[in-house]
C-alpha cells in the first residue's frame, strides 16, 4: 500500500466483475459510476487519466523477461464519506482475460492513527461498510461481493496462483466456492442472477436486483 494508508489491519470491500467490453471503457464506467452511491466519493489524485492509460498499456509480470503475463494494475486515492469522512485506496485489478477485481481498502482498526491521519472504526459504524456493499451492488450488479480483513474475493476461488491468471475466471467462481470459502470474510453479496444459492447455513437476506446478502461473522470477531 501506498503512504495513503499506512499501518492496519485494512478492510477491504471487494466485488468481481465481467469483462465484457474494452478494458478503457469498463474501468471508466468504474470510476465514473462512484457518483450514482449514496456516499459521497472525492477523487484526490489529480493525474487520474494518466493511471487509468498505465492500466490500459500494462507492465509484464517480470520487467526482466517481457513474455511474462501483462499486469493491468491502478490504484487511486478517495476520500469516502461514510458516517465520518474517511480515506480509502481503490484498487482495480484484471485478474484474468474476463475477470476484473474491484477493491476498497481502509485502515480498520478501532485505534486513529493520528500521526497517519487515518480513524479507526467505532463499532456503531460497521454498519457504514454493509451498507457501502449493498450499494456497490445495486449500482455494478457485480456477481460477488464481501468485505473482510485483509482479504478479497479472489479468497473464493481457493487458488494461491499469482494474478493475472485464467483459474480467475469470471465463470470460475460458482456458489459452492462462494460457501465453502467464506470463512475468512464477514459479509458476502451473491448475485442470483447467476445461479441461485440453496441450504445457506448462514443468515441472510435477500435484495434487489437478485442479490443475497450472507451475515457470515461479526465485524469484531
């Protein structure tokens, strides 16, 4: 992580999206469409086209030997205002030739770091970053979700190879990888649309756009 955010642990709001068109346009529509969530997002970087042209263009996995993968990799600076105003790293990622990992990190502890500028989490405001999920969702009707420390959905696809690489399929996470490798996050959003989930062993509820929202563990667990 850059000095953005520094310290931790880090809460990560996370969610998986399809390639379905060219990389500019899609990555675009990403940032673009953070001005239709309820929160308000503030953009820091000032030189946002010029990352957004790195992640097009893409770096090889290994700069020594350029017939390595290509990584297409941006990161960018936000203020995110929940009930307080907080900083955030957004992370965009191409995993794979159709997966794209979309990712909000926060510094997550209940401590401020005031050296840092950073606030910790008060307990009544966990609830802040549910509600952030619920509307990631109903804006990019992603087809999973969740939030968890230090860790992304890519958990789900219970692979430890190195990004970008097909195992990360779009089509390659599937609703039993969703709940057997559910156990290190706290919630999870499953888009419905794709396939229906059966026998949740966990609390849920269901929302809008087929979306089912799975209360795994608790944010102090």
């Amino acid at each position: 992580m850059s000095e953005w955010l520094r310290g931790g642990p880090f809460l990560e709001v996370s969610f998986l999206m399809k390639i379905r068109e060219d990389k500019k346009k899609l990555v675009h529509s990403v940032i673009n469409n953070l001005s239709l969530l309820s929160e308000k997002i503030e953009l820091v970087d000032e030189n946002t086209d010029e990352k957004i042209d790195y992640f097009l263009k893409g770096e090889p996995f290994d700069e020594a030997d350029p017939t390595t993968p290509m990584m297409h990799s941006l990161k960018l600076h936000l203020y995110v205002h929940l009930t307080r105003k907080r900083k955030a790293t957004l992370q965009i990622e191409k995993v794979s030739s159709n997966g794209l990992l979309v990712n909000f990190w926060f510094y997550g502890s209940t401590y401020d770091s005031k050296e840092w500028g950073q606030i910790g989490i008060n307990e009544e405001e966990y609830v802040d970053f549910t509600n952030l999920l619920i509307h990631l969702f109903s804006v990019y009707r992603f087809k999973v979700g969740g939030i968890g420390f230090e860790v992304n959905v890519l958990d789900l696809f219970n692979s430890s190879e190195t990004y970008p690489n097909e195992c990360y399929q779009f089509e390659n996470v599937l609703p039993n990888h969703v709940l057997q490798n559910s156990s290190h996050f706290i919630q999870l959003i499953w888009n419905e649309k794709h396939k229906n989930l059966s026998n949740i062993p966990f609390n849920y509820r269901r929302l809008h756009h087929e979306g089912v929202l799975i209360f795994l563990r608790s944010f102090t667990d």
